[in-house]
C-alpha cells in the first residue's frame, strides 16, 4: 500500500520534493583545467577526478542529468559537480537530514523523470513536483542512521570479497603453473612449471559434444542459456523447457564444462560446469558454448575449469577470435592446439580443492552481501514510507542535518 495523508504517521506529511529543495546545475571542468589536489570532481556516475578547488560545501548530493540519467550521489566532503549534473540546495529555512534525502532520492527512481531528447536528460521540474513523505527531523536522522549502518556492512563485505578474489588469482598463477611442493622445474613454451609435470595439447585430454539426436519423452527437459552460464562461480544453472521450444542447442552431460565461445561472454569468463545432479544426466545448452568433457584419466573437469580461468590461456582463446564485430566466435582448432601444464590427477585434484575452497568461501561471502542488499530494500521501503516507526532517543544523532 502507497503511504498517503490518511495513513502517515503522526507528526509526517506529504510535500513535493520542490517545496525542500532545488535542483541546481553542476559546472563545467575539462580535465585540463583541472589543477592537483583532494576535491573530489563529480560527473553523473560518480566521482572522475580530483581539483584543487571545490564548488559545493559538505555534506551534498549530486544527482545525474545526462549520462547515467537519475545516479544519485552522496558526498561527505567538500566537491565540484561538473555540468552533467545537478547538485542539491536545500531551501531557505529547511532543516533536512542530508543522508535521509539521499535515501528518500535513491528510492525515488528519478531515472523515470528522463526527458527523450537527441541527448536525453533528466527533467528537473518532473523531479521537484515528485510527491514524497517527511518525517520530523530527529525520525530522518534515526532511518538514515540505520540505512547508513547496513550500508557499512555491505562495503565491509565488498572489500572482502575484493580481498578473496585477489587471493585466488595469486593461487592461481602459483598453483597452476608452479604446482604444491616442487623444487626442480622446466622451462617450456607455456613457461617454467614443475620438471614432473606434462606439457600436452588441450585436444588430447578432452573432447567436445557433437550434434546429437535425441528421442525426448519428458515434457520438459534441462536447458542452459548464456544467461545461466557463470562468469564468477563453478557450477552452470538450467531451467526446465518444453521440446518443442527448443529450437536449436548443444548436447552437453552432467559433469562437462561449458565454455562460451562468443564475445564478449568468452572475453567476461563464461564458463560453468554442468551439475551432476542434473535431471536424466544430460542437458540441452545454448549453441554458444563449447561442450568439453575431460578424458579421465587425463584431466579432471574441476581442474581442467581453473585451467580455462587462467589469463595465459583464456588470452589464446580470446585472440583467436573470428567473425564479424560483435558475432566474433573463438576458434575449435585453437582451442584443442592449444598447450597446457598437466601435473598428476592425484596433483590435479589437490590445486582444484584449493581454488574450490576459496571459491565456495567468496560464494558465502556474496551471498551474505545478497542478503544484506535485500534487507536495505526491505528498510528503504518500511522506514521511508512510514509503514515501519523508528524509536528516537532524547539525544538523537546530529549527523548530517542542513
């Protein structure tokens, strides 16, 4: 239900955006006039620079006007908002939380308030008539407070993540050239790795599915788009499709991985294994993918997955790539050409629960920021609609108040 006069909380009411606050154009400031220093300059999208001076006292907002079209920003320090922008005054006599109008504008979607143009913008007189419901002034404070804080707790876990993600790819580089344990090492044409290990053409370890005919009788069966197909994770996802909705695909089994072949999703590191669980043990994916299933006794599929993340080799791929702009494909032949480092399996499996582990760790690590993201919503539209009250202390925090 959309909080209305009737239903506000006691001591709230409505009020046009307009009747608190002006929207005000940002100024220009070419990046060669820009002199070294710790303003922040700021464009529709964020921050793209710094300057010696500042145009906009602390604390602030900045909203988008071209480009990426309704963005709103919050700065906590003086800054310079260049003319692809609007900067917020508030209004004579207004006593306003700065970081409460920041959430009340974010939930907002001023993005709607885009005026089709040869260069479309946002329509600031649409904006400022935008209906919106104001608390006291102690209420703003408290709800932005708590905003604030589960904010905090999603950058914390950003930088975790950040943390995680680095450490894999210096596992990576370690583990899939240098190996575990190894003193004594060769050079060869992929670089120095482990005197033990092999050096051997992708196409002697795995194979690709080839086309398939297939009698289905289920009514519905396991089909991968791209979509479903991971750039950051292990395992691919798949939705149940009817047959005859199926009109073309690449037949792959549980336990294959499926590389994507197409820019730019090759290029973004598309690639996931198929999950055994998987219904009947086999699937029906997007004619973009490559359907590689290791030789077992060669190449595990979990290590063979690392080895395709791998930018020594995953570069080969990308650089052979043929077709016109935007339909380029990688190349089968380079693909199975192609030469990698093969240490033991009982070697191969160590590195691959290695990299696993990290990666199940920064998959606990996304999905608690998931949650996180979902309780901020949830709070967006209980607090600042009124549906959920907030409990002010007699010392209510002064923070950011105009």
């Amino acid at each position: 239900m959309r909080p209305n006069s009737r239903n506000l909380p006691s001591g709230w009411r409505f009020l046009k955006i307009g009747e608190i606050v002006d929207f005000s154009y940002g100024k220009g400031l070419p990046q060669n006039k820009r002199i070294e220093g710790n303003v922040p300059v700021v464009g529709s999208n964020g921050i793209i620079g710094y300057h010696n001076k500042a145009l906009v006292k602390a604390p602030g907002i900045v909203v988008g006007r071209k480009g990426s079209i309704g963005e709103v920003i919050f700065l906590a320090k003086d800054f310079w908002p260049i003319d692809t922008t609007y900067f917020i005054t508030l209004k004579k006599n207004e006593r306003i939380d700065w970081k409460w109008l920041f959430y009340m504008l974010k939930k907002s979607n001023l993005k709607r308030f885009t005026l089709a143009d040869v260069v479309p913008g946002l329509k600031r007189e649409f904006a400022l008539s935008l209906k919106i419901p104001l608390p006291p002034l102690p209420e703003q404070r408290k709800i932005a407070e708590i905003l604030s804080t589960v904010d905090e707790a999603i950058e914390v876990t950003d930088k975790e993540i950040e943390k995680a993600e680095r450490l894999k790819r210096g596992l990576m580089q370690e583990l899939l050239t240098r190996g575990i344990g190894h003193t004594k090492f060769k050079k060869t044409e992929v670089g120095t790795i482990p005197e033990e290990w092999k050096l051997m053409k992708l196409g002697d370890c795995i194979g690709i599915r080839g086309s398939k005919k297939l009698s289905i009788k289920d009514k519905k069966i396991p089909f991968i788009p791209m979509e479903l197909i991971p750039y950051n994770s292990v395992y691919v996802q798949y939705e149940l499709r009817e047959p005859e909705k199926i009109k073309s695909f690449t037949y792959c089994e549980a336990g294959d991985l499926l590389l994507a072949k197409i820019t730019p999703s090759l290029e973004n590191g598309k690639q996931g294994i198929v999950p055994q669980d998987i219904p009947n043990s086999f699937a029906l994916a997007t004619t973009e993918v490559f359907s590689l299933f290791p030789r077992k006794e060669k190449i595990l599929n979990l290590f063979l997955f690392y080895l395709l993340k791998h930018p020594k080799f995953r570069n080969v791929l990308i650089t052979s790539m043929i077709g016109t702009t935007g339909r380029q494909r990688a190349s089968k032949e380079v693909l199975l050409s192609l030469f990698v480092p093969l240490p033991p399996l009982s070697e191969q499996k160590r590195i691959a629960e290695v990299l696993s582990s990290v990666d199940d760790f920064i998959e606990s690590l996304r999905a608690r920021r998931e949650k996180l993201v979902k309780l901020k919503q949830g709070l967006m539209e209980d607090l600042l609609t009124g549906k959920r009250r907030v409990k002010v202390n007699a010392e209510s925090s002064r923070s950011t108040s105009g």
